[in-house]
C-alpha cells in the first residue's frame, strides 16, 4: 500500500478522505486475492533456489550449449541467466517467442547459437519447476490462470 498514490487518488476524485480506499501493486493485489480465495500452496522459490536450478542446467547442459557453456564457469553469469529469465517472465516472453526470433537469423551466426542456448535454458529452467516449486515471477501468470 502506498500513501502517495492514495493521496493521488483522493486528489483526482476531490475528496477529502474515503475510508476503505487502497492502493497496491498487481503483485500485492494478487497476494491479497490468494489469501482470501486460496491459490498459491506452492514454495516460493527463492533467489538462492533459483541460482541452484540455473547452474544444476548449465552443468548438466555443458555439452549442448554452443556459446554459453565457456561462459557459464565465469563468476557472475548465473546472476546474468536468473536476471534474464525473470525479465522474461515480467514481460511476458515464451520459448516460442525465443525460438522464433531464430527464423529471421543467419543460422550460422553467433546470435543464432546465443539464441538457441537461451532458449534450452529457459524451457529447461521452466521444466525444473515441476508442480511443488513456484517463481515468484509467474506471480500475474498464476493468478490470470485462476480467473
């Protein structure tokens, strides 16, 4: 709940104070849902969880990423992958999406092999999830699905 934005509120409407007005971001606003309708029972995934997941990937996908697999030794680049995948999760981005960005380059391009090791991360970032974890990014996901 944020006061300024409240007061924004009153301002506009011309009031000068409403009893039961508040103002919250979709992610408490959503919070606010779960609990009164039930929703989220999953464990949220934590930035320590999430670091786990990505690096237990790039281990395990060493063999098949065509760039990244020199880079993911170097200190930091786990940070970089989580960052990535959750402006992805913020803005909506799918593997589809990634893989499609595919067809309209040069196959043979260092892009392309950037693009593709994106893409195997992140759909085996989502796979590991599984049903009993939950990013806190999927947040507005999850709640779009129960309405």
């Amino acid at each position: 709940m944020s006061f300024k934005s409240e007061k924004m509120l009153l301002e506009r409407l011309g009031c000068l104070g409403v009893n039961n007005v508040y103002s919250f971001s979709f992610k408490r606003l959503a919070h606010i849902i779960f609990n009164e309708v039930g929703g989220i029972t999953h464990k949220n995934l934590s930035n320590t969880g999430k670091a786990i997941i990505v690096d237990k990937i790039l281990q395990e996908s060493k063999d098949e990423l065509k760039v990244f697999s020199l880079s993911a030794k170097q200190s930091g680049f786990v940070d970089n992958i989580i960052s990535m995948i959750n402006e992805f999760k913020t803005y909506n981005v799918t593997v589809e999406d990634i893989n499609e960005m595919k067809n309209v380059i040069d196959e043979n391009s260092l892009l392309s092999d950037k693009i593709f090791d994106t893409s195997l991360i992140y759909e085996k970032y989502n796979s590991a999830l599984g049903k009993d974890t939950f990013d806190p990014a999927d947040t507005l996901d999850f709640l779009n699905e129960k309405f």
